[in-house]
C-alpha cells in the first residue's frame, strides 16, 4: 500500500510539472482603438504619439485608430448615469469627460453621485 501511494504521489507531481515556454507572450500588433477605448474608460486624458511610444514602445502607432477608439470610450464614459455611478464609486471627476460641451451637465450629475468619498478615497 505504501509503494501504491509513493507511485501515486511521484504521479500528481509530475503532472504539474508547467513548461515555462508553454505560456510565454505572442508578439503581435496592437491594438490601437482598443488601446484608446481603455484609456478614455479610466479616465484619463488622450495620448499623445511621444507618451504612447513611452509607454508601449512601439514606433508603429497607429493614431487614427487610438483616436476613434478614444472616441468611443469617450462616448461611453461621459454618460449621465455613468458618471453618476462613478460619483458614487468614490471616483474623481474623469479627464476623458472635461473638455466636451455638456462637461458642466456631467460633472453635476457625477456630484450628485460623489458623497464625499473622493476625498477620502485612496484609489483615485
């Protein structure tokens, strides 16, 4: 019984044995609208081509793309009740949101949301 479970043992760890080579990262191009729908959705101010190359280090920076997909995470982002729930969530008020013609409209609808939590808030 003992010579059962040491083989049975010996078994399971070499089952989980991993191949360090099995999960390394695929070099591919990026993905630029996404790129810029991610960072209208934190929040944050558009890129420009020098920050996006400091950040990525890619030469091959496809600003078209980074421009509608800012676009559109813009367009997601600066919602009444979007920006509500944001307020609520302890959020500041996002620089994606700032500089459209309603941002006086958002930014009070987001106060309504904000309870002061911002302030206190250490994920901001």
């Amino acid at each position: 019984m003992r010579h059962v479970m040491v083989i049975l043992g010996i078994l399971l760890a070499t089952g989980c044995q991993i191949d360090p080579y099995t999960h390394a990262p695929t070099w591919s191009d990026r993905n630029w609208y996404e790129i810029g729908v991610d960072d209208a959705m934190s929040g944050s101010l558009a890129k420009d081509r020098q920050r996006l190359y400091q950040d990525y280090d890619d030469a091959r920076i496809d600003m078209t793309a980074y421009k509608k997909g800012y676009l559109r995470g813009q367009q997601r982002l600066c919602q009444d009740d979007f920006l509500y729930v944001w307020g609520l969530s302890g959020r500041s008020f996002p620089a994606t949101c700032e500089n459209l013609e309603q941002s006086s409209q958002l930014r009070a609808r987001w106060k309504e949301g904000d309870t002061g939590a911002s302030e206190d808030s250490l994920l901001n």
